[in-house]
C-alpha cells in the first residue's frame, strides 16, 4: 500500500508532504494542487517503468516558479513484502538540460539501490554490497533491472509500482476496438477495452464482474468480443428489453453512452485489481453519473478499501461521495493562495459536530475552514 509521498519543487507543490490510509479522498477549490499529487504518481511510475527518458518526463517548466531551486525531489513509501521501502528521486535542470541526479531505494532503512554522480550500486536481499558501475543520468536504473535469486526485494518494487493505477476516465475518447491486449491503462481510459481483454482470460474476475453489472446497470446480460478485422475485436455488450432476457440486442461499445461507459469501467476497476495489492487513483469518478449510479459504486469501492482489497485515491466534488467517505477519517482538504505553496489538513466528521451540517454543505458554503 503507498503510505507517504513527498514533493518539493514541482509547481505549487512546495516541502510537500501527505500520508495515505487505505481510502483517501482529495477535496479543495480547482487549482489547489489535487490532481498534481496524481500526476507526479504517473511521472515517477513513467520513470521506473521505463517508459521514457527522464527529459521526457521532467521538464523545467514544472518547477515551481517563484522559487529559483533546479533541484526537484521526490519520496514515495510504499508497505508491502514484510516490509516499508522508501524510494527517493532527485532530478536536475540546468539550461534546460534535465538528468537524474540520485536514485535510492530502501527496505525497511536498509539500502536496495544507490545512483549518485553518475554511478549506481546494487545491494541483494540480505544487504550485502553487489555490482557497482557507471550508469547514465538520463533515465531510471530501475527499468534495466534483470530478476535474479538475490534482487528479489528490488524486483518486488518495480512489479508494485506498476499496480499504480491512475486514471481520469474521459468516455468520449474510449475506442471500440483492440488490436492487442494491454496489461496497464492509460491515463484517460482510453484503451479501456484492450485493458479489459487482457483481464478477460481470468474468466474469474468476469463472472464477478458481470454479476454486479447485471444488479446495477439496467438490462446488461453480457459482454463478448467479435472478429472485425484479422488483429482487431471489437467490444459488444449484450442488453435485454425490460420484460424478458429472450429478446437481447447487441451494441458495440462505442454506441453506449457516456454513462454507460463511465460505470462499468468503475466496476471494472474495481473487480479487475481487488486483492491483488492495487493502488487505484480516479479523478473525479462522479462524472457523467447520476446519484443512484455512483452511490452503489461508492459503497463496493468502501467496503473493498476497508476489507483490504484495495487502496484508492479519489479527487472528487460531488456532495455525497465526499459525505459517504467522510464516515471515516480519510478526507484531505487542498488550499493555497495566488503564488503560495499548498497546504493541506485532514478533514473528519468533526468537521461536522458543532454545527450540525454535512461536510459538503460546510465546503459550499465556505464555512470549512470557519469550523476549525
């Protein structure tokens, strides 16, 4: 589970520290820095995927831009393998020129991975000191690692932060068809459907799938691939008429609305990653859904979180997500003023006792920071 991240220098993120619980919900006025803590997620996912350069992914221009520092650095905790790693991440820019200037990786405050001025050590599980050679500044070690016997703890680290999974599903840019399975998601959900037929060959997690599909989305029975082209499937669902299951008619995916969409790639994210040690941030998951909609989905998503299953991230501003998750002590509130670092403060149903009035209504009404 990702337990801390750390931010310095990235935009208005500023000695930028925050702790996570198994739950977390993100609220705070547009511009406050929510969505930026999700994407330094998928810039340092990017890096220890290998995805790209370091240039590529760090620019300049991302530095906060009333300081002077061309330093930015970055800390991620994550609890998992009997232990708590710690990962830091230094990157440089001078005359637009960007390179790593150390990498480190810890487990349990024992060292793992060591690159600094240029030269990178490996330690194996038992800590002992192993290769040590020049590497290049412009990308991530980690990306290079070959799995052996006694890197078992370093390999267990790049496995988990690619169960990273962060996303702002926009419905409208989500294609029908898929030419190859795809084990990770884009940003905006775009290749929902060649995600989920790599998760369609565990027929497990499609049984469970459909069985809450079937309870929540009105005449869904089923979901199949169709041969369009010698590469490509395309994704059709199979919906009956209010009366009868023996009069199913068959949509391509790109002919459901936005809705439509929206809800089962939430179920789907669901049901795809639980117990299997997923971190799953969504930015705003409310869109384009009616309350009756996201209610359900929000008490699944809870009930998961709580059981263990998963961990999630939310950013959301709609009143009863935000009232439902409050229940428990998981919410943060994002502010900061013109050319000011963020600052953020844990919101509980507290919030909420000397007044009597739901956290959303106190956030509408900008009474929140009067109730402190």
């Amino acid at each position: 589970m990702l337990k801390r991240i750390y931010i310095d220098n990235f935009r208005c993120l500023v000695n930028f520290n925050l702790t996570f619980d198994a739950i977390n919900l993100f609220l705070g006025e547009n511009g406050t820095g929510k969505s930026t803590v999700f994407e330094v997620l998928q810039k340092i996912q990017a890096l220890v995927n290998g995805d790209n350069k370091v240039g590529k992914i760090f620019q300049s221009v991302d530095c906060t831009r009333w300081q002077s520092l061309a330093t930015q650095r970055f800390e991620l905790e994550i609890t998992g393998n009997n232990g708590i790693y710690k990962y830091e991440l230094g990157i440089g820019h001078n005359q637009d020129k960007c390179r790593l200037e150390y990498e480190r990786l810890w487990f349990d405050n024992q060292p793992l991975l060591k690159f600094e001025l240029g030269e990178v050590t490996l330690y194996r599980d038992n800590y002992s000191e192993g290769p040590q050679y020049p590497f290049d500044w412009s990308q991530s070690m980690l990306p290079s690692l070959m799995p052996r016997n006694d890197n078992t703890k370093l390999t267990w680290f790049k496995e988990r932060m690619q169960r990273l999974i962060i996303v702002k599903i926009v419905p409208s840019l989500m294609v029908d068809e898929s030419s190859q399975e795809e084990m990770r998601l884009t940003d905006k959900m775009e290749n929902y459907v060649s995600w989920y037929r790599y998760l369609s060959q565990d027929q497990g997690k499609i049984v469970e799938l459909f069985g809450i599909l079937k309870e929540t989305l009105i005449g869904f029975n089923s979901i199949k691939f169709e041969r369009v082209t010698e590469k490509n499937l395309v994704l059709n669902l199979k919906f009956s008429g209010e009366m009868s299951n023996s009069n199913l008619i068959e949509y391509r995916w790109g002919e459901l609305s936005d809705g439509q969409k929206t809800l089962i790639a939430l179920y789907t994210l669901l049901y795809g990653t639980k117990s299997e040690d997923y971190t799953v941030c969504i930015d705003e998951p409310e869109n384009f859904l009616a309350l009756p909609e996201i209610q359900p989905w929000i008490i699944k998503l809870y009930d998961f979180c709580q059981e263990g299953k998963l961990q999630s991230l939310l950013i959301s501003h709609h009143p009863e997500l935000i009232n439902y998750l409050l229940v428990s002590p998981i919410g943060y509130w994002f502010e900061r003023q013109s050319n000011a670092p963020v600052r953020v403060k844990s919101i509980t149903t507290k919030e909420t006792d000397d007044l009597g009035i739901p956290v959303s209504e106190l956030i509408a009404r900008g009474w929140l920071n009067e109730s402190e």
